[in-house]
C-alpha cells in the first residue's frame, strides 16, 4: 500500500527544495524516505501550476 502525504506535508517538501534551503531531491528522499520519482512528481506538478521550484542548486543569477 502507497503511504499518502497531505497537502501540508507535501508543502513543507516544496519549501526544502525551494530557496534559501534548496536541498536536492536526493538529499530530501534520504531524509524522508520518500522515492525519487515520488518527489520529482511532486516538482513537475508543482512546475505545471505555476509555482517556482528550481531543478538544481545553482542561484537564481546562474540559471538560463
């Protein structure tokens, strides 16, 4: 059985991987025990509607 994670939970994720934390998606998935593909799910759909959440760790000023 999937374990099922709230919206708050899911926020807080979205929060690690966003600046000034901006912990990767394997850093988070070891912490968490959430899968890898779990997580960049959540990032693609969070992408989809429009919230920011880079894909790497460089700053803001290195992105293309």
């Amino acid at each position: 059985m999937r374990p099922i994670y709230d919206a708050q939970f899911r926020g807080e994720i979205r929060k690690r991987m966003s600046p000034p934390s901006r912990e990767t998606v394997t850093e988070i998935s070891r912490a968490t025990g959430i899968s890898r593909q779990t997580l960049y799910s959540w990032r693609h759909l969070w992408k989809r509607e429009g919230e920011l959440v880079p894909a790497s760790s460089s700053s803001a000023e290195e992105w293309d």
